[in-house]
C-alpha cells in the first residue's frame, strides 16, 4: 500500500544514469479506472515540470522511485493531449449522491498496481473505492449498496455544428492550417514550470526556508496555506516549500 502523501516529496531516481531525476509534486488518477496514471516530476534545480507514466516505475521504495532512464521523463507539453482527463484526488470535495456533503480529500491509500484503495478526508473519515460513483473535479460517492446509478445515461450528446457560409469554414480551414504551419517555440515549452500549487495546501514544513538575505519565510511545523505558498513564489522558494514538506 502506498499513501499519496508520502510520494509527493519523494525523489525520482534514474538507474541506468544513477542521478536523481526530480521530485514528484502531484499525482494525477485516470478518473474511469480510479489508478494512478502520471506522476508530476518537479526538477528542484530549473523548476521545469516533466511527467512520469506511472507504467514507466521499476520500484516504488519507502524513500525514492526507481525508474530505467531519464527518457521515461516527457516534458509536460508532449502529455498535455494525454492528460487532460486525468485529474488530482487531493483537496477535492465530496458529494454522496443523496446530495449531502461528505469532507474534502486529504490523502489517498493506493494498493500495490496503484489503483484507489481508500479516500481519506479532513474530518478522518474514509470512503472505499467500491463507493466511488465518479471522479473529477469532485468526488461522488454512493453509500447506499442498494442505489445503483448509472452515470451513463448523463452523458452529452454530440452535436455537430455546421457553418452554411461557405467563405468562414474556409476562413476557420487556413488559420487552422496558418497555426499548424508557425515554427514550434522550443524555448517557451521548455520552460514551462509547474503552476498548480494545490496539492501543497495542509502540508507541514519540515525545514526552515528562507531568502537569501536571510528573512525567514517559513519555520519547521509550519502548515502552508495559500499565504505561503504566494509568499515563496514570489522569492523563489516553491521547489523548497515542495521538498521539505510532508
């Protein structure tokens, strides 16, 4: 069993190049399946943000993450397509289907193939993922073993939208075209940093972090807030606040 919170913080470390690779900062789940599918991995020396398919893991340890090479790394960009349906379990509300409010989630149990064990929430409850109905940017749950919805039936219907001017639909056809053919800029993407801070929301500091002139930004036993992480992003400390905190 594995419990999100002791993953994020934890190094990645390459075994074939023997270098640590990053951090991993957030975890994000296939929301049809309730598994871990990516890991963020935070570089703590350029604070660029790469992404980690969870199948790429050889060893999960009580300290680090094992992985082959640092290949199994894509920067973020190359999996945006690929990630957008996955979604964060940490800090999201809950709903039972009746419509009462269940908690906020604070930690997730993962089982030994990463897929949801357990939820577990600001007022120490736990919900099984045998109750879970869906997951997004809430968290549904089903308590009644005898109520069996199906969020099928929710689902949009596609409709297709056509444009009886013949002239826009080309118009729409050659900016498409026009974008596609722009040179790719390299810089930009490469320095795409991590810019959701969410996940540290709760967590206790386990270091000082200061500027480098000495002002201290937070103490050992300190809980971030959105203050502090405001406050370090503005001097710089992100990648501290993210490492030494648990």
């Amino acid at each position: 069993m594995y419990k999100v919170s002791e993953l994020i913080s934890m190094p990645v470390i390459s075994l074939y190049d023997s270098m640590e690779l990053g951090i991993i900062s957030n975890v994000l789940f296939d929301a049809k399946y309730h598994k871990c599918k990516y890991l963020i991995i935070l570089n703590d020396k350029n604070g660029i943000q790469q992404i980690l398919d969870c199948k790429n893991i050889i060893k999960i340890g009580s300290e680090c993450v094992f992985i082959k090479n640092s290949t199994m790394l894509e920067l973020s960009h190359n999996q945006d397509k690929n990630t957008e349906n996955s979604v964060t379990l940490i800090n999201n509300k809950c709903y039972s289907l009746e419509g009462k409010y269940y908690g906020t989630s604070n930690d997730v149990i993962l089982d030994d193939k990463l897929k949801v064990n357990q939820i577990i929430f600001d007022n120490l409850s736990t919900i099984l993922e045998k109750n879970i109905s869906n997951l997004g940017k809430v968290i549904l749950i089903n308590l009644d073993s005898n109520q069996k919805t199906s969020l099928a039936k929710y689902k949009p219907k596609t409709k297709i939208q056509t444009n009886k001017k013949d002239n826009m639909v080309k118009i729409m056809i050659d900016t498409i075209e026009k974008d596609n053919a722009k040179p790719y800029n390299t810089k930009s993407s490469i320095n795409k940093i991590i810019t959701d801070y969410k996940f540290l929301i709760g967590r206790i500091i386990n270091k000082q972090i200061q500027t480098p002139n000495g002002e201290i930004i937070a103490r050992p036993g300190t809980t971030i807030n959105k203050d502090l992480v405001n406050k370090a992003s503005v001097y710089g400390k992100l990648v501290e606040i993210a490492r030494y905190s648990q």
